[in-house]
C-alpha cells in the first residue's frame, strides 16, 4: 500500500512538474513580448499582455523591467500605467541605471518630474558612478537640472573617469548650468584624468565666460595637470588671448614650467 502511494506521489509529481514548467515558459515568453511592447510604446499590447500573465516585475537579460524600456522611449502615459500596476520606479537594471537616469538622459523634464514627484531615487548611482544629474548636466538639460539639485541631488559625484557634473558643464561652457552647480558644490577644484580641473577645461576650450565665473568662485589658478601644464599655459597655446589676460588679472604665475621646462610663453610661440 505504502508503495502505492509512493507512486502515485511521483506520478503526481511529475505531473505538476510538467505543468509548472510549460507555465513558467508561458509566462516567460509573455514577458520577451511585454518587454518589446513597452520600447514600442505599444500601450494597449501592454495592457493585453498583462491581463494575460505577464509581469510588471520581470526583468529581461539586462535587467530592465518594461517600466525601464517605457521611460528610455520616453512614453510618459505608459510609463505612469506601468507604475500604477505596482513596477518599480527604482528598479535597477545591471548596468546600475533607474528609470530616473534614463528620463534624466533623454532630456525628458515630465517624466522626470512625475518619477521625482513618485519617490525616485535622485542619488542613484550607476557602475560607472553616473548619477541622474551627471546625464542631466552632460545633455544640458537645464530644467532637469534644476528639478533635481531641488531635490538635493548630490553635486560632488565623481564618475569613473574621475569627472564631477561641474567638469562637464565647465567643458560644454554652459554658464547656465555652472550658475546652477557652483553654489552647490564642495570641490570646484576637483581633479578628474590626467588632474584636469573645471578651470583648465574651460581655459582650453576658449570659454572666457566661464573661466571668469570659475575663478570669481575661488577656482586655483595656478593648478598644474600631470604635465606640469596650468590653465594659463592652456590657453596660450590655444591663443585665447582674452583668457590669458583674464587669468593674469587672477594672479596666474607666467613663470610655471611644464614637465618639458616649456613656460605659458614658450607654448604661445609654439616653442
């Protein structure tokens, strides 16, 4: 009788096995097509395939949930839909990117603004350090910007390449952007790759408005980078004469030498 029963519990078993298993690949595959819905924008394929089984919470290969590709298409109605359903707004896929950072990336201000206002998490970092305010800032979008240093996004992030957000705003010589950042920041003189600062960066590039902002905000302007090079020199290489007379006014030493002995004077004649 005993192993009767035994059998007849494998039997059931394996029964049930075989069930599960074909749900599991039902659902998975219903999953694949939520996921290519949701980057078309494919509303009410959504909807239908969510009635059908599919998850809100299922996350493909990379570890983006339909919530993820909805926000990267830049589908605000979706997006919100999705939300509703119960998705995670702070969800991370394998690279460390929320959905914030995505709006954040697009430029997209009424998505980012619906996530902020939903409980994003502004501070997000991503494996390369990258925060929501760091793609803000690299695309220039201003609005986002604001919307999330009023939110206390973390100015001071330094991304693997050793960049803050006010580096690249000081390389894109936005003015706007680096009115915004300067009060908020700690460290205007961070270093980043080759100990480049936001002054140097903007020396080089000829961004005269910029290089007065910086250093009317306390930038150093004496700084050397792993060359031995200032941002003096930077500029008199690059015949940015305005520049060069403006770091004087800030008491920028002509007589600094580069690993190569080379002075600011030496690389404007090109010697």
């Amino acid at each position: 009788m005993k192993k009767n029963t035994a059998i007849l519990h494998g039997i059931l078993f394996m029964f049930f096995l075989q069930i599960s298993t074909a749900y599991a690949d039902g659902r998975r595959d219903l999953n694949f097509d939520l996921f290519e819905a949701a980057k078309k924008g494919k509303s009410e394929q959504v909807i239908d395939l969510l009635e059908q089984g599919a998850s809100v919470k299922a996350r493909d290969r990379f570890g983006n949930s339909a919530l993820l590709y909805a926000v990267k298409g830049g589908y605000f109605d979706l997006s919100k839909y999705l939300i509703d359903q119960g998705a995670d707004l702070n969800l991370i896929n394998t690279k460390g990117e929320n959905a914030l950072m995505f709006a954040s990336r697009t430029g997209n201000f009424k998505l980012a603004n619906y996530l902020v206002d939903n409980g994003a998490e502004i501070n997000n970092y991503s494996l390369k350090n990258i925060t929501a305010l760091t793609e803000a800032v690299y695309g220039g979008y201003i609005d986002i910007v604001q919307l999330l240093l009023q939110h206390d996004a973390n100015v001071d992030v330094v991304d693997n390449t050793g960049k803050t957000a006010l580096i690249y705003a000081a390389a894109n010589g936005n003015l706007e952007l680096i009115k915004l950042l300067l009060p908020k920041t700690g460290n205007i003189n961070q270093k980043y790759g080759h100990d480049l600062t936001a002054l140097m960066w903007a020396s080089g590039y000829g961004h005269i408005d910029v290089v007065t902002l910086l250093l009317d905000a306390g930038a150093d302007v004496n700084l050397q980078d792993d060359r031995g090079r200032s941002a003096l020199m930077m500029a008199s290489e690059k015949g940015y004469t305005d520049v060069v007379e403006t770091l004087f006014e800030y008491n920028a030493e002509s007589g600094l030498k580069d690993n190569e002995g080379k002075t600011a004077h030496d690389l404007a004649a090109g010697t």
